[in-house]
C-alpha cells in the first residue's frame, strides 16, 4: 500500500493565513481550499455544486458583491482580481465543517490527507483568538490597577504640595500666668520700679 505525499507541503500557519472572518464566521475561500486539496476552483465548485445538499448555510455561503470588493482591496492576489486571469463572480466561502465535507466530495488522497491540516489550522486559530483574549483582559486588569495607584500617589502629592504652600501657623500664646523665671526681663524691671514708687530710696 502506498502513502500519497502531498505533492506541495502546507503547514498549519500557512493554512491559517487564508482563513478569512467573514459575517462573523471564519472561512475559506472556494479558491485556496481547491488549492489545499489539488485541485482547480473550476472543478471543486463542480463538485460543490453538485451536492449542494451537503453544504446547508452554516457549511458554505457565497459571498455578496459588497464582502468581494472589499476582500479584493484586502487582497491584490490574481485568483480574486475581476477580468482577464480572474474571476467574475463571488467565491464560495466554507466554514470549517463545509472545509471538511469538501474533502469527502472531491473523495481524493490528497483532499482527505490536506483537510487534516485544514481542521488543526482552524483549531489553532480559535486557540490563539482565546489567548489574546484572556490577555487583553488581563492587560486590562493591570491598566485599572496601575491607574487606581496612580490616582492615590496624585492625590497624596497633592496633598504634600498643599501643606508646603500653606504659610507656617504661628505659635498660640499660652493661658495663665507664667513662672517667675520665664517672665520676660522688662515686665521684671516695671514690677520692681512699681513696688519701690517715685521717690523711694532702695
């Protein structure tokens, strides 16, 4: 028994990057899913057309005219180019159950081995959309935290440059009478000069 060897090797990254996000569903177009499992575009949508029944819309959808020029600006490849050496109606678009029911239509070596390959792109894909995900609400988390500190240290500089701005209080003046020793040294001398009188020898 032979082993069939793809005769152009894909990798799954390779494969991913065709993966479109189309009407909120991630796709491939009827062009490079032909091309992954060897065959022309012409004949795969024969082949797709012939069993329609086997695509329901959550399989295959076509694309509108609005969703082809705006993927043609997106895209300058010759395969979706209007005119000579291009095509003039819409791709097919396959959602990855659609990719996989492809492979069981064309019922070749090489569409059975490639849409493996198809599936684990898909898989990964849906893998690295969860991790970036859960780190952009991480990042997010940290985006609050950092900026709940920053608010409580602009809030205590704030009030540090208040308190230096704010002239010094003067000292209060004590109630009651003071101690002998503390009474200033002129309130002495007119306490003595009362006591003696005018004219009084000491």
């Amino acid at each position: 028994m032979t082993t069939f060897t793809p005769t152009a090797p894909l990798s799954i990254g390779d494969i991913a990057q065709r993966i479109h996000l189309i009407r909120g569903q991630r796709v491939v177009l009827d062009t490079d899913l032909a091309a992954f499992y060897g065959e022309t575009t012409k004949r795969f949508n024969q082949q797709v057309n012939r069993n329609l029944a086997r695509f329901p819309a959550n399989f295959m959808f076509q694309l509108d005219e609005q969703e082809f020029a705006n993927l043609r600006l997106q895209f300058a490849t010759s395969s979706l180019k209007s005119g000579h050496g291009g095509r003039r109606y819409a791709p097919l678009a396959f959602t990855e159950h659609g990719a996989i029911m492809a492979s069981m239509v064309l019922n070749s070596p090489r569409a059975t081995e490639l849409s493996v390959y198809v599936v684990q792109a898909f898989v990964e894909l849906r893998g690295m959309i969860s991790s970036n995900r859960e780190l952009a609400v991480k990042v997010h988390q940290l985006e609050r935290k950092v900026s709940v500190h920053e608010r409580n240290i602009a809030e205590l500089v704030d009030s540090m440059a208040n308190l230096l701005a704010s002239p010094p209080t003067p000292p209060k003046r004590p109630i009651g009478f003071l101690p002998l020793d503390d009474k200033p040294q002129g309130n002495a001398k007119a306490a003595k000069s009362a006591k003696t009188g005018p004219g009084k020898k000491t």
